[in-house]
C-alpha cells in the first residue's frame, strides 16, 4: 500500500463527524444493498424470510381474519412454527401488506438497512465496518428485524418499533428508557385491541405452547 492510500485510510478511520448529506447517500446506499441481499435471497432460495410472516399477518388483519390461525406447519402460510410476534407487529407492517410477499421484504429491508447504516456514521466512518458482517449478511438475507432495533439505540424515534419484538425490545427500553418506545406501544397495540380485542390472551397461549 502506498503512502498516498495509509493517508486515505487513516482519514477515513480518524473521522469523527460525518457530513449530514454523505450521511444520507451512504445510508440510501447501504439500505439498497441490504435490499439487494434480500431479493438475492429470495431469488437463491424457495421458501419465506422472516419479515413474510409478519406481513402475512398484517394482510390477514385487513381482511378480517385471525393471523395466530393461519401461521405454522400446514397452515395457510406455512412456516416451521406459530405467529409468536404480538400482534402490534402485524399492525406495525400494515403499511408494506399491499406489496407482495418478495417487494414487501426487500422493501423492508432496505429501510431497516439504512437506518442501521445511518445510527452506525453516528460517529464516523470507520463503525461501518459492522455493516459487512456475517450478523448483518444473515439480517438482510433472510429481512430480520435485527438491524432496525439495533439503529435504535442511536436514533430513538425506532424505538417506536420495540413493540413488535419484545423480546428485544423490552431489555433496550431498560437500556434506554424514552417516550418513543411507550408512544408505539400504545399506538400499536391499541390498535392491535381494536381490532382483535382477545389478542394478548390467544399470543400468550402460543408462546406458552411454544
């Protein structure tokens, strides 16, 4: 390596603050990558990522119907096992429901990948770095939630997400305790009230059979 090229490098590394409009780019950039991971995926391999179930959900919540009957082995969205998502998180994909199945999880992951792309420049450049992990690869691969409540703990406005997976969720809101995390659960899982009252009951018995 050149001396011209350790002085590129050490920059890039040694910067602290990254200006708001490369910020962006990169971010769009990264999040069209992660997209392109998904759609690669969907493409590689016959079956659903993770994110179809909950969009599955969201569609079936449009119609009228119960999302906790229609997932699992056999079901009409057939997936190794029940809907254990709340049903906030079904509410939460409601805006991608009118897609189908493959644009609605490249959709997904695209946003969840620049949001995450942009919490990690929090700081410079060099924490981009995380981005190209195998954790990430397998994220955007299969349009987990993963890197969308990991951006959250830089950009707090996501964490009015924490409610579609508490199990993460939960244990961040102790981290970082705001007023976003109680906004989206109230939000969604009033919602979620309105328009299957018995819901907490009918996901709690899945996770306890689960």
């Amino acid at each position: 390596m050149t001396t011209h090229d350790s002085s590129w490098v050490t920059t890039i590394l040694q910067t602290r603050h990254v200006a708001r409009r490369q910020r962006l780019a990169l971010s769009i950039l990264l999040g069209l990558l992660a997209g392109w991971m998904t759609l690669h995926e969907n493409l590689r391999t016959v079956g659903h990522r993770d994110f179809g179930q909950v969009w599955f959900a969201a569609r079936a919540l449009l119609r009228g119907a119960d999302p906790y009957a229609l997932v699992g082995v056999g079901r009409a969205f057939p997936w190794p096992w029940p809907f254990l998502y709340p049903l906030p998180a079904a509410v939460a994909a409601i805006p991608l429901a009118p897609f189908t199945e493959d644009v609605a999880t490249v959709l997904f992951a695209t946003c969840a990948g620049a949001v995450f792309a942009w919490a990690l420049m929090q700081y410079g450049y060099a924490p981009l770095f995380g981005f190209f992990s195998a954790s990430m690869r397998y994220a955007a691969g299969n349009a987990q939630w993963s890197p969308l409540l990991a951006a959250s703990v830089l950009v707090p406005p996501l964490a009015f997400f924490f409610v579609a997976k508490p199990t993460i969720g939960l244990a961040m809101f102790v981290a970082r305790p705001g007023w976003w995390a109680i906004g989206g659960a109230v939000l969604f899982g009033g919602i979620a009230l309105l328009v299957q009252s018995h819901w907490i009951a009918e996901w709690l018995g899945v996770i306890a059979a689960n």
